[in-house]
C-alpha cells in the first residue's frame, strides 16, 4: 500500500477559542498564544468531536434529451459543532446569548470569532473564523443524576466579502533533516560539535540540535552527544541525526 504515514492524523486533544470582541487580533502563527480577548470553552467531549456539516442548494438544467448541461449552486452554509462538558461563563453566553448573570432572556444571535483547535502529540491545527460566527444550542441542555451536564453547540461561520471561510494555521510537515557540516575532522581525544537543521514543507528551517537522536556507527572511533562529537580513536564513523522520522547523516574522521 502507498502513501505516506506521517500525513495520517489521529487528533487526540482539541480546545475551542472563543472571542466576544470580533476585532480580537489573530495569532501570528500556529505557535502563537492566543491572545486575552480570546476565552476557552473548556472541556470538550472527545466522542463527539467536531463535526463539520456543509449545506448548498444545487438546481440540475438539462437540456432535450434528457442531457445534464449546467448546476447551479448558492446559498452555501458552514456549521462546525462541538460538545461543551463545562458549566463556566464562556458556555453559558454561547447557549443563552443576550442573558445576563442574573436574567435569562431569549436568545438573540451573537456574532463572535470562534477558532477550534486539534493537536496530535507535536503537531497542531487550528481553523479561525475569517470574519464572524454565530452559536446556537443544538437539542437539548443536558441535566441529569448520571451524566455529566453537557451543551452542544453549533456554531454558523459566515464568509468575507471574497467568500473566505476560515484562516487556517498548523505545524508545517516535516521534509528533511540535515547535519552540517557534512565531513567533520575531530582529533582524537577533543570535542568538535555538529549541528542539525529541519527543513519543512513550507521552506522554513528550524534548528533540532537539541532534540533529535544522536548516533555514531562506530563507537570505537568517536561517540556524540546532543551534536558534541568525541574523537576516541584514528579512523572514520557516520554520525546519524533522528527527528521526527527524518534522519541526516555526517562523515567523521578521527586524526591520532
């Protein structure tokens, strides 16, 4: 079977970021905190997850014959749901917007930016709304002796002008690792140092000296350690770096 592993997703926590005030700055990037307008809806159940659901009227034209010749398609509409297991501020506004701390009132639509978030270990992925949404109560508030009380939400997100949806941020996919330099010459007895670089699918380079695994094919000729080579004795070794799947490799030779 073909295919690439390392693109297979399992997201196994999330959180959902909302903000009330829909001129909160974005974060820069999928490394960036949000900021203080933004509130945590808190705990999330995993079970449902985050069901996204799209609906588009679509008008078939056909002409004599019987023969398809054109589909329209309009009124385009995203929903994104999620189940809320908490009881704090932030649930109670999105399930009753327009109520106070002391009144409940009817509901009135609030426009809000909402981001939802899923991480898998090291990697993160986030969807922001690209201009607003609004939330409802989807069913029923559940209240009972033997579940927790829960609120699923749906949230409707509404387009910019150019029919953006989402800004969408995540961890850039690792492409390859590299050691430099690739030929290192260390005199027996002293200490050189290496350096590993990973290269990502968006061009962008990070350096992993620090957190990738070291490895000598000889270690009779020299040794490493979080990229500090150690001369032992005359001879060559191939020094291999290990991160995330990805390895790079550098030719050490050892002077007496």
């Amino acid at each position: 079977m073909s295919g690439d592993p390392t693109k297979a997703n399992l997201w196994t926590d999330a959180d959902v970021y909302v903000s009330f005030d829909t001129s909160a700055p974005m974060p820069a990037n999928v490394n960036t905190p949000f900021g203080p307008q933004w509130n945590l809806v808190g705990l999330l159940d995993g079970d449902e997850g985050m069901p996204e659901s799209r609906e588009e009227d679509t008008d078939d034209k056909f002409a004599w014959g019987g023969i398809l010749v054109k589909t329209s398609r309009n009124h385009f509409k995203l929903t994104k749901a999620f189940t809320a297991l908490e009881d704090n501020a932030t649930v109670r506004r999105l399930v009753w917007p327009g109520s106070t701390a002391t009144k409940i009132k009817v509901p009135k639509p609030e426009r809000v930016l909402i981001a939802f978030e899923v991480r898998e270990g090291e990697k993160t992925r986030r969807l922001i709304s690209s201009l607003y949404a609004e939330c409802s109560l989807d069913g029923d508030h559940g209240e009972n002796e033997t579940d927790l009380e829960s609120a699923t939400i749906v949230a409707t997100i509404y387009p910019t002008a150019e029919g953006d949806l989402f800004d969408r941020q995540e961890t850039p996919v690792l492409e390859s690792i590299a050691v430099t330099p690739a030929t290192l010459s260390v005199p027996s007895g002293e200490i050189a140092a290496l350096v590993a670089v990973a290269t990502f699918e968006d061009e962008t380079t990070a350096d992993v000296t620090d957190d990738a695994a070291w490895s000598s094919s000889d270690l009779t000729k020299a040794t490493v350690s979080s990229g500090f080579v150690t001369g032992l004795a005359a001879g060559s070794s191939t020094v291999t770096a290990s991160y995330n799947g990805k390895t790079g490799t550098a030719a050490v030779t050892v002077t007496a």
